[in-house]
C-alpha cells in the first residue's frame, strides 16, 4: 500500500513562489507578485499564512487574520482564503488546512470565534464548512471599489 506524504505548516519566505503560483489559480492573474509576497511572508506579524504539501507538491494554502475591536472583550478570526488544487481536493487538504489555521489562531490569540465568507455556489466548500461546525450567517457583504475599476462578475 503506497503512502502518501502529506504536510500542512507555516508558509514562510522561501515559499512565497509556490504561494503565488496556487494564488494565480485561486484569485486570478496579477493580483500580486513573488517579491511582494516574500516580502510579506518574512515580515508578516499580522495574517496566519498555512501551506499544505502532498508528495512534495504544493496543494494549497489557508490565510486567517485575528480581528481585534474597541467594541468587544473577545478577538475573533477571519479565514480570508482557503484553496485546494483540484486534483488534491476530497483527499483531506481543505479540512488539514482549515483545521491548522484555527489551532494557530487558538494558540497565538485564544481566538475561538471563527468566520468565514464563501461564494453562494460553492457548495462543497459549505459543506466542508458546516461539517466543521460553521454556520450560515445571513449578512451582506458590501464592497466599494476604486473610481473606474471594473470588475468581472
């Protein structure tokens, strides 16, 4: 029986290339660049940034920050990213990832609150969530963008 040699840790600066490279195919082309990203990734004190490794090859990445308010005793987190390569998903990436990027939140933060925003046609990614324990909020997002920036829907 053939093993298969999983990791999921903290990105750092020397994999700000592979980083970018499943970014590419999660948010699109261009969004940011290799040395923007190293940059970030050896200075970062603000977002977890996970990285998930199977059989040597980049599967993919979860990014949280910790949110702190005025207003509340208790922070919380906010997943702002999680991607799978397709042919890594339903073997366990997704929920690895997930899972790290909480217990990360927990430890650097005593975060125990955890959000998360998802497309509304994503339903394996919902799934994944509720089979977590997430559940469904019914707030809007509202986005305001740069005068003259257009986005494709």
């Amino acid at each position: 029986m053939l093993t298969r040699k999983r990791s999921i840790r903290p990105a750092t600066g020397r994999d700000a290339k592979l980083l970018w490279e499943l970014n590419e195919e999660f948010n699109g082309r261009g969004c940011n660049t290799v040395s923007n990203m190293e940059k970030f990734l050896e200075e970062n004190r603000e977002e977890i940034v996970c990285l998930a490794e199977l059989e040597g090859r980049g599967a993919g990445f979860c990014c949280a920050r910790v949110m702190r308010s005025v207003c509340y005793a208790d922070a919380y987190a906010k997943i702002t990213e999680l991607y799978v390569r397709p042919e890594y998903r339903r073997k366990g990436i997704g929920r690895g990832l997930l899972t790290f990027a909480e217990e990360l939140c927990r430890k650097r933060a005593g975060v125990e609150e955890f959000q998360l925003l998802t497309g509304a046609d994503n339903l394996p990614a919902q799934a994944l969530y509720r089979s977590m324990g997430y559940e469904r909020e019914e707030e809007m997002l509202f986005v305001k963008m740069p005068v003259g920036f257009t986005r494709e829907l």
